[in-house]
C-alpha cells in the first residue's frame, strides 16, 4: 500500500543534467539503500522524493497517489538529514515532540511517543539537553528519533552515519537495521557512499552513476540485491564500484567464443571465462574482470612479482606485476610472510571471471564461485 | 557611550580564560600577563577619550562655572544636582527626561518591528534582493542632518510635499504645520527617527536571519509545521540574541538623540531631549557647571538603562 515508484524522473539544474530517466519502485516494508559516488544525485534524488526539490519531469507516486504537486508534510515521510538538522534551541524532547504539537494530537499521546521513541533509542536521560550539549552519535539518535515519532510510511535517511566514527557507525548500522524490523511495513530509503552499509542494511541497493553532463545516459546503473550487484554487475561502473579493493580490469581482445567459453588474450596470456558468448566475435575487445578474493594465488600457470603488500592481519592484499595489464593485479590472500619482489604463481578461474563489451555492459556469468548461490534477477 | 557597549561584547575580565586551568600555575599567570598587555593599549586610548572627558564634566558638575569665564569657577558641591536650582528640582528636565524614555521606547520597538519585517522579506531569495538590500541602507547612509533638513522641506506646511499631497488627496483640510505644531512635533520626529534607522535594525536582523541553519526549515517543512509556527517557535528564538544587541545599540542612540530634533524642531519642549537640555544649559545660558550636572545625569540615566536591559537579558537567559 505505500510503495514508491518513480518513473521516468529527470533532474535538471538550470541545464545541467543531475539525474536522469530514474525508473524505481521501492516495495512496502522495503529497505532501498542509494548509493554512488559523491555528487551522483543521491540527496537530491532523496529530497524529491520527500518534496523539497521538484523534479524536472517524470512521476513520483507513493502509495497509489501521483505525489508531484503534494507538500512534503502530506506525503507521510519523514527525513533523517545529513547535518541532523535539530533546532539548536530546543531541548532533545522538544527536538523531538516539535513536528507533532501542530497535529491537534492528545498531549498525553504526544507524551507517550517521544518518551517511547526515547527509550528505543537510549535518549531518556538526555531529554532536558540541547543539541549543543550532545555528542555527534547522540545528535543522530535524536534526529532519528524525531522522525521515528512521527510514524510515518516512509523513512528517509541522508548519509545518516558519514558524520560518525568508524565504531559508532558499525554500532548504529546495527540499531537502524533493528530499527527497520521493528517497524515492519515502513519502507525506508537510506542514501549513502559506503559500500558496506548499503551491502548489510540493503534488501534493494539502487546503485547510482553521475551524468557529468552527458546525456544518453540513465542514472540508475544497476537496481537489485546486495549479492546480485556483487556477482552479476550489469556493467563495468558497478563492477568496479561494488568490492574493496575495486575489482581488477584486464583489457584484451577476444580468441574464440564459444557458446559457454570465451576466450580472451590479455597481454601474452589466453584467458577464458565461463561468459554467455551472445554478441561477441573474434577480434573483439573486450575488459576481463576478476576480484581480489576470487584470484587463486600460490599455485597456476600465470605468474606475477610482487610489488606492495598491504597487510590486514586476517588477511593481506598483494600487488601483482604481471602481462595482463599495465596496472598491478591485486590479490587476496591468506599468507602473509611473502618476501617484495618475489615470483608468485596465480590462476584466474574461469568462473570467477567476469567479461565487459566494449561499451561496459556485462556478459551473463554462467557459472559463479561456489560460495555463491545466487541467481540472476 | 564607549564604555558601556564594548561591556557588551567583551563581558568577561582579561584572562578570564586562563582561569581554568589553576589560579597558581605559572602558564596560567603568564597568560594573564599576556592578556593585560594585549587590551592596556585599549584602555589608555579608552581613558584619553572617554575618562578624561567624563572626569572633567564631573568635576565642572561640582562647580558654577560659567562658559564665558571658566577660570573663575567656585566649588558648590552636589547644588547643581540637588540644590534649590538643581537639575533635579527643574520640571524642564524632567519633561525632557520623560520625552527621551518615550522617544527612545516607541522608536526603537516600531524600528524593530519593521526592521524585522524588511529583513524578512530581503531574506526571500530573489533577484532583486541584492539591489533591495543597497537601496534599504540609503536613509541609514545620509547624514542626520542632512536628511533631517530633507524632512523639515518636504513636511514644511506652505511648501512642503507631503501636505500638498495630503491636500490633493483630500485626506486634510488644510496643511499641517508638522514641526512647529506641538501636537505633532513629536511623531514627526519619531517617523523621521524610523525611516532613518529601520534600515540599520534590517540589516542586523537579516544578518541574523542568514545565520539560521537552512535545514531546520527543511525538517519543519516535511514535518508539516505550519509557517507561523516555525516563525515564532524556530526563527524568532533563534535571532532574538542578535535582534536585542541590535536593540541595545539602538536604545543608546535613541537615548542620546541630538541632531534630528536639534535641525528640525529645536524650539518645541514637547521633542526637548535629555541632549537637547544639556546643551541649552551649557551653550545658550552658559551655565557649564550645571550643564554638566544634567549631563551626567543623562549618563547615569543611559547607564541605569542599560543595566536593567542587561540584567533582564541575563535573567531571561538562565530561565531558559
Ligand atoms: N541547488 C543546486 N543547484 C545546482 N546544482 C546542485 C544543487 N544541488 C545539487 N547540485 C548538484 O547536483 C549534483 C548532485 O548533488 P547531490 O544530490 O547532493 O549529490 P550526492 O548527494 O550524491 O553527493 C552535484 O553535482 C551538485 O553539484
Ligand atoms: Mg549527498
């Protein structure tokens, strides 16, 4: 009953192009997480949909009704803002009752939400406080919990965490994402950059790709699931954008396509991936990737010396000079005593490969790694 | 009027900041060292120029010395103040103390009210905003005097604009004789005092409108608040500091208020200001002595103001 569902939005600022041809339903219930670079569109796509910016052309439709010429205050959302945006004269309980004491609501009524919303979020004891008085965690809490009170179909959070340090943002990913069950059927729409926040909290991750003026091109490069964006990348953009470290691109030029196996030569080596071989043909380039994690290193045919170890204790990441590409092949593994400059043999799975058309679009995957059960949408 | 407005930005004592961190410890005495050292220049300049002045008419408010022969003044104690002819007993003075307060009291509340309702409306982003907000300062900009005169032309009663267009307008009879009429005297001045100053008021109310954190409009909006509401409950608390130093600064002004009577209605008692009075004592009669008794008077007078706003605006801060 309150999906949002946009359609065929555009954005434009004077003639700058920021967001276009958006096609996106978000479900009831649903946790649709935005993300993308910085300056994508992200916050502005958000604050179209509560109604703060208009769009250029396109519908916005939440729960069955074309919201285009709505007021914010009658499309039954309520936003988390990126600065928090609490009244710095106000205490935290009145932060918080303040977009209620117009609705003609019981005070008793009034009373119970914010006191409950409170203790949710661990805010009672700094009821009487002001902002100024509040650490940058607690302010959040409370900019949450304003909108919390409110009980709104939809919940809008602008990069609600970027102003957090590194544990308090694991801490307060985990209470959003109890937040979210707790209040079945409100959708929530959650705009960040940090990939491992749209990959824990998200159901649908719309993953978003500036225009940098051109046109022709849509904003939205690839809408599904966490793992779906992870192993089936609709384009080269998402590939590299989704994974840390960024997958490695390997540019060369295809040998032979059959209908399961294509094989590409990468400096002097043939590689071949198990790729749907739809529109390729000899002679083609193409741009092999490969993960991190997915590179078989210590054993294989290819071999590459290596230049820069970053070590993470459970893990470390190896620069692989190698043929295949000008840049360094990085690899995850598990031993990290190897010495600098040193040989280290390595396999590409032709599973673990993914294959990009010129243009970027991705050829189907066929075959992923075992760890992966998930089936393309 | 030096001393008393810098009290208003610079309440605390010279290194009141270094008290924090030990009374005893040498950095913190060392700091305070620095601290006298950096505001002694200020205070010598402060005492040349507002001190000695003060000091002197003090000292000419305990004697009878008369402009014409200064040198042979005599001693006379508190007889100026509280004498058979002191400045206390004169009704005069106390009509121009009284004109002062309401003078002072109904131009600077209507020059707040419509500097708010300017800056408001200057705060709406629009492409004549910019042209708006340099137009506004003109009357701030023209000299008392001059746009006193201005004023004195166009509201003079044969001649004048403004009762050629009443005339015309049927809105009177016959022309109004604004600054001579004692009727009118007053508001006359009071309307010119507003359209010299509401701008002044304006521009510090915008500046503070500006500072509002824009987000918090945000969040009102999608939260339904009404405008009203965001007014009184969001923008007003939040530029109220700044609107009642900007009434501060105003009310001292208003309280001092000189020129524009002085140019437009010098000779009616009902617009004799408290400045207006000393002046006559000390130029027109020559009475010095007793001149600068009613001007320290006028300076305890602006000081026990000031006071009380002070200490309301204190109070009003803890209640909070
Ligand atoms: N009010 C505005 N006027 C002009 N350009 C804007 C405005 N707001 C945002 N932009 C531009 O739109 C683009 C997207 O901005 P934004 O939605 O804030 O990006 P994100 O939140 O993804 O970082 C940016 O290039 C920004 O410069
Ligand atoms: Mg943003």
């Amino acid at each position: 009953m309150c999906q949002i569902q946009l359609t065929q939005l555009q954005k434009r600022f004077g003639a700058t192009p920021v967001l276009a041809d958006v096609n996106l339903t978000v479900e009831e219930g649903e946790f649709c997480v935005f993300i993308g670079p910085s300056g994508c569109g992200k916050s502005t796509l958000l604050r179209i949909i509560a109604g703060l910016d208009d769009a250029s052309a396109g519908d916005i439709v939440i729960g069955g009704r074309r919201v285009n010429d709505v007021a914010p205050a009658r499309r039954d959302v309520a936003m988390v803002f990126q600065s928090y945006a609490l009244y710095p004269h106000m205490t935290v309980y009145e932060n918080m009752a303040f977009g209620l004491r117009h609705l003609k609501l019981p005070a008793a009524e009034i009373e119970q939400r914010v006191r409950r919303a409170a203790e949710s979020l661990h805010l009672t004891a700094l009821l009487d406080r002001k902002p100024g008085a509040l650490s940058g965690g607690q302010r959040q809490r409370v900019a949450i919990g304003r909108a919390i009170v409110r009980k709104p179909k939809v919940f809008l959070f602008d990069e609600p965490l970027s102003n957090l340090d590194a544990s308090l943002r694991v801490k307060t990913r985990v209470e959003i994402a109890r937040l979210h069950r707790e209040l079945n059927n409100t959708s929530m729409i959650y705009v960040t950059h940090d990939q491992v926040e749209a990959m824990t909290l998200a159901d649908k991750i719309v993953l978003l790709r500036p225009l940098e003026g051109k046109s022709g091109v849509a904003s939205v490069a690839q809408v599904g699931s966490p793992l779906e964006l992870y192993h089936h990348p609709a384009n080269q953009f998402v590939a590299g954008f989704i994974g840390s470290p960024a997958m490695n691109f390997l540019p060369g030029v295809v040998a032979s396509a059959e209908t399961a196996r294509v094989t590409v030569r990468a400096g002097d080596a043939l590689l071949s991936a198990a790729v749907d071989a739809a529109g390729l043909a000899a002679g083609g380039a193409v741009t092999l990737g490969v993960r991190p994690e997915h590179v078989v290193a210590g054993q294989g045919e290819l071999v590459g010396r290596v230049v820069h170890i970053e070590h993470l204790g459970e893990h470390s990441f190896l620069y692989l000079d190698t043929a295949l590409s000008p840049q360094p092949l990085v690899v995850k593994t598990a031993q990290g005593d190897v010495p600098l400059g040193s040989r280290m043999p390595f396999s590409l799975p032709a599973e673990s490969l993914h294959l990009f058309h010129a243009d970027g679009a991705a050829a189907r995957r066929l075959r992923v790694p075992a760890d992966a059960a998930c089936v393309p949408a | 009027m030096v001393n008393e407005s810098s009290s208003l930005t610079a309440g605390a004592p010279p290194g009141a900041a270094g008290r924090s961190d030990g009374e005893s410890s040498s950095i913190g005495r060392t700091r305070r060292r620095q601290a006298w050292l950096l505001v002694l220049p200020m205070l010598a300049v402060l005492a040349a120029i507002a001190g000695w002045p003060l000091a002197r008419t003090l000292w000419f408010s305990l004697s009878d010395a008369q402009l014409s022969d200064m040198a042979s003044r005599q001693f006379v104690g508190l007889a100026n103040y509280i004498g058979e002819t002191g400045v206390l007993r004169d009704p005069e003075w106390w009509n121009a103390v009284g004109n002062t307060l309401q003078f002072a009291l109904v131009s600077v509340s209507l020059e707040t009210v419509l500097g708010l309702g300017v800056a408001l409306l200057l705060n709406h982003p629009s492409r004549l905003r910019t042209l708006l907000r340099a137009a506004v300062l003109v009357p701030w900009a023209i000299p008392t005097v001059v746009s006193a005169k201005m004023w004195t032309w166009m509201l003079h009663d044969q001649f004048g604009v403004i009762n050629a267009l009443l005339l015309s307008a049927g809105l009177i009879d016959h022309p109004l004789a604004f600054t001579a009429d004692p009727d009118l005297a007053f508001p006359t001045i009071l309307l010119v005092d507003v359209w010299k100053t509401t701008p002044f008021m304006a521009l510090l109310i915008l500046a503070a409108l500006q500072m509002v954190p824009g987000d918090c409009y945000e969040a009102a909006r999608v939260d339904g608040v009404p405008r009203w509401r965001v007014f009184f409950r969001v923008t007003l608390p939040l530029i109220l500091p700044a609107v009642m130093v900007a009434m501060i600064f105003r009310a001292l002004d208003a309280l001092r208020v000189f020129d524009l009577i002085y140019v437009m209605t010098s000779n009616s008692s009902a617009t004799k200001s408290m400045s207006i009075y000393v002046r006559e004592q000390m130029i027109d009669f020559q009475q010095v002595g007793y001149g600068s008794a009613s001007a320290i008077l006028l300076v305890m007078i602006i000081a026990l103001v000031v006071g009380c706003w002070l200490t309301f605006n204190r109070v009003r801060m803890e209640g909070k």
